[in-house]
C-alpha cells in the first residue's frame, strides 16, 4: 500500500492592493472570498495598508481568478505599478522586445509603453518584484532607467493624502451644516421669531440636513450600493439604512405628517461623527505608510564603489556582494559589510537607540542606513538588497502589520456576520 505524503505544498506569496475597505466585516468577506480558491493556502487582509498577502500553490490558481473573487465581493483590486523613463529613448522598433524582457519577470504582470516620452509603465506584484530585478533585465539588452522614477510608494503616498483631503473637506462640510441643525433641533424657539409665516422649523432643519444627507452621505451610498450589487453587505449598509430612515422619515413628517417629530438631528451628526472616523482612519493609514517610508528613506540612493581604482557613484541597489565602497565623513552607509581600510566613528542609534558613536577599524561590522561621523572608511558588501539588516527590519514591520493573530480572526468572522444579523434584528 502506497503511503500517503503529510508534506504541505509549497507555496508562492502574492500581493494584492484592495480599494474601498473601511471595516473589519470588509476584511472577513474578502479573506473568505480569496480561501475558497483551492489553490489559496492562506490569505490575509491588512484594513490600515489596504494590501492583502495571499499564499498560493503554483499552478492551481491564477491571479486574474484572485483579482475576480475581490471583485465578486464589491472591493477593487489594484495593481502595483511603477513608471520608469528609459535610457537611451528606446526607437519605435526596439519597444516588442523590450515590453517581451519585461514581461519574462516573474512577478510582472503587464508593460505598457509611452513612445513619445520613452516611459514604460510596469504593472507588478510587490513581493516578486524589485526595482533593481526590472533594471537588471533591462541593462541585459542594453537599456538602462534615468533617474526620476515613480513606483507605487509613491503613488500610495500620494493617495493617502487625497484621501485624507476627500474625508476632511466632506467632514468639514458636513459640520458646518449640523452645528445649526443641532442648536434649532433642542432650541427651535431661536429660530421662529425670523421665519415667513407658513415656514415651519422642520422645514429648515430639511433643507440644512439633505445637503450632509446626499453630498457628506455619498461615500457610504457608493459603498453600500456596491456591495448590494454583489449581494454583499458591509458597514456602510448600515449606515446608510440608519441615516437614511431618519431622513425619509423626518422629511414625510415635515410635508405630510404634520407635527410630528423629525429626526434631521440624529442623522446629520451620525454622519458627521462617522466621517470624523474615517477622516481619523485616513491620516492613520497615512502615518503608517510614513513609517515605513521613513525606515525606507534611511538607506542613501546611492553608494560610492571603487572599481579598477575609480570611484563610482551607483544606485544602491546596483552594489554586488563583495564590492568595495568608499564612505565620506558624514555619509550614510549604503550596504551592511565590514571595514577593509580606514578608522572612524559610526552612529548606530537607527539599529541600537544608542546615541553616542561607535567606534570603527579594520575588520569591524558596519550596517546599512547607520551615519559615518569623522573619518573615512573603505567596505566591502557583505549583504545588499533584502538581505541587509535594514531591509530585514521593514520586512518585520510589513509582517507584523499584515499577521493577525488568533483572537482578531475570530473577531473578524463575528464582524462578518454582524451586519446581516443587525439587518434582520431591526
């Protein structure tokens, strides 16, 4: 009888960019959507980074099917992208072979060109692919990448700051309109002396709330009829269906059922109060991208390398393991490696907190990122790339970020569960 293999597959680590994602229940269904692929061996949804980190077994799921079960849920997925300017300027027949490099990439999942400007936009998965891999395929056909380079750091960060002014010109708007409705809400004797005869107070709390209503509600009618159309359901269903009835209702007992109570009031400031959320979310998805940005921002552009007695001036992720770097009183250091000539003092607080320099001579270890204070130092690369201890410690802040553990999938299957069942409580 044949035994049976225990032994787990082995799997490749794919990213996702996820647009649209507000709450927990957002993250549950879109987790559940992605395991039930087959080939899907584990997937996690990071609410704060908007980016899922999907463990998948070669050859049994592609990543068009991944990108469709997001979309089935009513989330859109976004691919990372970076535009490059090529040197030379490509000429008109040389772009087939050049898109054909490319997309031999592991990890690259479209190249578009621009002729005219001589860019090339390269949609990618951030955990296959690297800046230095697509300018080394590139370099192997004779094409290098000028300097002003836009990757999807910068577009994320660029995105977190329009949407942090998205939610804060619709809350600032919003406010300014239910500041009034909740002063002529609890003291409507203030404003009857100044209205025309037949004009009732209901009727101004009306036209002072269906503003907030549609303009400072659209986001949460946008996301909710989304996901309806997928037969979903998220935090904005209830949001919308809360607000909304208090509106509907005040505005039927405005014109129709005279007299009675409105509820302009608690709408209004429920959506004042939830924007004030999701304003407070964006600037925090905002300084966690910064921080890692900043961590990012801590290894130099470029290094110094000696080669054939010349000094060099290269991208930092052009430095090979075993090249000898040249590093200037002052300058950071670009790669981890060890002292070959020279002596100085080198400031560690970036790895050890500790803010008086150490010192450094022949044979002594130096890390990426860290300050070289007073003398000059020669080095050879002993780690580039992801290997070196800098790369390592952003490596842990994205991993810590995205693991979640037990206790907060639980809460997250709850939350998916929770709308529907508020939904049929009500």
């Amino acid at each position: 009888m044949k035994e049976q293999s225990n032994q787990e597959p082995e799997t490749e680590r794919l990213s996702m960019r996820i647009k649209g994602m507000h709450c927990a229940a957002c993250v549950a269904t879109i987790e559940k959507a992605l395991l039930q692929h087959q080939g899907v061996a584990n997937a996690s949804v990071n609410l704060l980074e908007e980016k899922a980190t999907i463990d998948v077994i070669p050859g049994k799921v592609t990543r068009q099917e991944l990108e469709e079960a997001v979309v089935s849920t009513g989330y859109t997925p976004k691919r990372a992208t970076m535009t490059l300017t090529l040197s030379p300027s490509p000429r008109s027949d040389e772009w087939s072979y050049i898109k054909e490099t490319v997309l031999n990439i592991n990890g690259v999942l479209s190249v578009s060109e621009h002729v005219m400007s001589g860019r090339l936009v390269v949609e990618y998965d951030e955990v296959l692919v690297t800046l230095k891999i697509v300018r080394n395929s590139l370099k192997s056909i004779g094409f290098d990448i000028a300097a002003d380079v836009t990757t999807e750091i910068d577009r994320e960060a660029m995105s977190r700051k329009h949407e942090i002014r998205y939610y804060s010109w619709r809350l600032a708007f919003t406010i300014f309109f239910t500041v009034p409705i909740v002063l002529f809400s609890f003291f409507p004797h203030l404003l009857t002396p100044y209205l025309p005869l037949g004009i009732t107070p209901a009727v101004v709390l009306f036209l002072l709330t269906t503003p907030i209503q549609f303009i400072g509600g659209y986001p949460f009618y946008k996301s909710a009829l989304n996901a309806a159309r997928h037969g979903k359901t998220n935090m904005d269903t209830l949001i919308m269906l809360g607000t909304s009835v208090a509106y509907f209702y005040s505005v039927v007992a405005t014109f129709l059922l005279i007299g009675q109570e409105v509820f302009y009031g608690s709408a209004a400031m429920l959506l004042s109060f939830i924007l004030l959320g999701r304003t407070l979310e964006a600037i925090a998805k905002g300084q966690t991208s910064q921080a890692i940005r900043a961590l990012m921002d801590l290894q130099p552009k470029t290094a110094i390398v000696l080669r054939d007695g010349e000094e060099i001036t290269i991208p930092t992720d052009e430095v090979d393991v075993g090249e000898k770097l040249l590093i200037r009183p002052g300058a950071q250091i670009p790669v981890d490696g060890y002292v070959v000539e020279g002596q100085s003092s080198v400031n560690e607080a970036m790895i050890t907190g500790e803010s008086v320099p150490v010192s450094k001579k022949v044979d002594d270890d130096v890390i990426g990122g860290t300050i070289n204070e007073t003398g000059i130092l020669v080095i050879e690369a002993t780690k580039v790339g992801s290997d070196t201890v800098l790369a390592q410690i952003i490596h842990m802040v994205e991993e810590a970020q995205t693991h979640k553990p037990p206790i907060q999938r639980k809460a997250d299957a709850i939350a998916e569960k929770f709308v529907p069942f508020i939904i049929l409580l009500s």
